[in-house]
C-alpha cells in the first residue's frame, strides 16, 4: 500500500504537535491497535512507546523541553 497522500498523515502529525505546542500542551498521548501501521509513523516522529496491553499500545510525545 502507498503512503497516503504522499505523507499527508506525517504532515498533519506535525502540524497538530505545532499547535498544540503553541497552546501551552505539555505532550500528546495517542493510542494505536496492536499491529497498526501507523504506530512506526508515530516513532519516527518522535513518539515513545509508554504502555502496551491487550487493547493496543499508548505512545507519548513531549512538547515541551524540560
């Protein structure tokens, strides 16, 4: 499968951490179906992997340089 839109999830990804940035968010917290694709999409971007269970994975992105 080709990447969709010619990266149009990776861009919305890092416009979304911008904004959130810029309205004072200390981090994001998306959470993914074990298996998804889209959780490599999230670690390239700087995402960590905080949790793992039977319901998928929880990954975290600081926003803010502590």
């Amino acid at each position: 499968m080709a990447t969709v839109a010619g990266g149009l999830g990776e861009r919305l990804l890092i416009e979304l951490a911008r904004v959130a940035r810029q309205a004072g968010f200390a981090r994001l917290s998306p959470s993914v179906d074990t298996g998804n694709r889209a959780a490599r999409l999230y670690q390239r971007l700087g995402y960590r992997v905080i949790s793992r269970d039977d319901h998928g994975i929880r990954m975290a992105l600081r926003l803010n340089e502590e």
